[in-house]
C-alpha cells in the first residue's frame, strides 16, 4: 500500500491512502489519524490501511485527487532520524575530497549518523539556504521506517521490521562538515532539515524490484531540469537496509516511526572506476560533492559549484514500466 501525510495545518499532518498510481487518496484518519499513530499500532492497523488501499485502487471509497505538492514527508517529524552509508562509492569520493582516508572497519560495519528529526521539509518545500559558501549539496537517497525494534536484533530479523520505503533528499553543507567533524562529535550545524518522497510505500508495492531489503532500480536526480543521476540503488550497495537497521540497534531498541536512510546512493563505473557522468553516457551521481571530486581528479579542479539561491532538484524513482513509486521531490534553494 501508498500512504501519505496531506498539510492540515498540524504537526503531523493527516494520513491519507493514495492509489497505486498516485492519481487519487482517501482519508484515513478513521483508522489511524496519522502515519506515528499508525506505526505505534501497526499490526493492528496495517491490515484495515491494506484494506481501504484495496478500496481505492477498486474505486469502491469516494476519494479525492492527491496532489503531491500537498503531501508533507510522511512523517513530518519523527523521534528518530539516523542515516547510513551503504554505498562505498560514495565514501570513498567524499572522503577523498576533504583528505580523508576510509577505515578499513567500514567495509563490514556500517558509518551512521543521528539527523535533527524534529521537523522535515515537505517534499515541493524551498530549501533555505542562510549563505551560500556553506556549499549546499543534496544528497539522493533511500529510507526505511520501522516498527519496534528490540536491541540486539540480527540483519535477518531487522527485515521484518521494515514497514515502509521512502526516498530522501539529505540535504548537505559541505562547507560546514570538516570542521564540524574535526571537533570529533560528528555532524549538526552542516547536517540541515531533510525532505522525504511524498508517498511511503510497503516493500511488497515494489514486487521483485525489492530483493536482499536493498531496492533494485534506478534512483532518478536532476539537477536544474537535467539528468544529473541514474545510479541503480541495488547495485554496489555494501550494507542493506536491514543491515542498517541491525547496526542502529545493537545498543538500543528502536522506537515505532524510526527512519533509517541508506547513505547517498553511488554506483561504479564498469572498470571499478568512480563512473562517468549522464552527460558522458554515465549513471551519474546524486550528489554534487561526488563530480566535484571527479573534476579534482581528472583537471586538479573542482569546476561544478554547490547550490545556489534559485538551484533546483528533483529525485525520483519509477518502476520498470516508467511509472513514478514515490512521487517526486521537487526543491528549490532559497535565501533564508
């Protein structure tokens, strides 16, 4: 099933029930008033959401048309935020990029970070941009919402307690991280509000697209109205989700509505190489920090610059037949 949080003027937002081809949603707010509610009474609520979803698609329900510039993040704010780096790729070039080297340790147990969680942006939200040297980077990604999870809990175990998949724009200031993580307590200031796809979906609305708990398509960013990324999340992924969600809780449980993301999505070229960009006949890249990189390796100079003031991005993700999963994050930097 499809489910979405619609503006109401409230924190949370409403729950709603949105049809498989993101045309039409009915209120649930009968069954759970909004997406926590639900998630703090899943195994209750699921199956009447599942149900009402069954409604929509037959057109058995009166509903209304969904309109993904209404939708908030499906949680719009969430107890808990913390985001992964399943994607070596990725690590490696940014790493690269401001000297660093990658632990060797991260090749079996994952990096994370614990996000601000107390408000995302809407998926159509500016992203507000306080000066332009903090070097604004977006950030495609993928991200799971779980149940409760017990502390302790194996990879094979996390699976189940996966409920439902979004995507993500993790918004980045690259100019802001090394010293922040040079003071040794990791990301804050440089780490800003992110926005999640406007639709959450289960695992099994993915069909055989979702196999290992990783999704096997290609995740979809542009860039100022051009195809800048088209890397495949399920290819090149050291950690899956489940992983993550297994690291996140070897020291403590996991409450209901947690968000666990996957870290940038990042694909090799065919030779192990760091890849070409779309313009090149490439998968490209789904943030700027990684062509940056690119351009420092092959020129001595980084020549594409991090969003400005009236910089546009779009991420996206469609399933073998074309059609849109998630709905689409739209954003544009604004001055703040």
């Amino acid at each position: 099933m499809k489910l979405a949080s619609f503006n109401d003027g409230s924190r949370d937002g409403k729950l709603v029930v949105v049809s498989k081809d993101l045309t039409r949603c009915c209120a649930a707010g009968y069954i759970a008033p909004t997406l926590q509610h639900a998630l703090d009474n899943w195994e209750r609520v699921a199956p009447r959401l599942a149900a009402l979803y069954t409604d929509v698609e037959h057109q058995a329900v009166p509903c209304e048309r969904f309109h993904e510039r209404e939708a908030l993040s499906p949680l719009p704010r969430a107890y808990q935020w913390a985001d992964g780096s399943a994607y070596i790729n990725h690590v490696e070039l940014v790493r690269k990029a401001r000297g660093a080297e990658v632990p060797e340790s991260f090749y079996h147990d994952p990096l994370m970070y614990q996000g601000g969680s107390d408000g995302f942006l809407a998926p159509r939200q500016d992203i507000p941009l306080g000066d332009a040297a903090w070097g604004c980077d977006m950030e495609g990604e993928i991200a799971c919402i779980t149940d409760d999870v017990p502390m302790g809990v194996s990879s094979e175990d996390a699976a189940g307690h996966i409920k439902l998949l979004m995507l993500v724009n993790d918004v980045s200031l690259r100019g802001l991280i090394p010293g922040e993580l040079a003071k040794g307590f990791g990301f804050f200031q440089s780490k800003p509000a992110s926005a999640f796809s406007p639709v959450a979906v289960t695992p099994d609305e993915l069909g055989d697209a979702w196999r290992g708990n990783v999704i096997h398509l290609p995740l979809m960013v542009d860039y100022n109205g051009q195809p800048f990324g088209r890397a495949n999340a399920g290819v090149d992924a050291t950690f899956s989700l489940a992983d993550l969600v297994a690291h996140a809780a070897r020291t403590r449980s996991l409450g209901a509505g947690t968000i666990i993301g996957s870290g940038t999505v990042s694909n090799q070229g065919p030779n192990g190489d760091p890849g070409k960009s779309v313009s090149e006949g490439g998968l490209g890249y789904s943030c700027i920090a990684e062509i940056r990189m690119i351009e420092q390796i092959a020129s001595g100079e980084a020549r594409t610059r991090f969003m400005q003031p009236g910089d546009t991005v779009r991420v996206e993700m469609r399933d073998k037949d074309g059609h849109s999963i998630f709905g689409a994050i739209e954003q544009t930097v604004v001055a703040a």
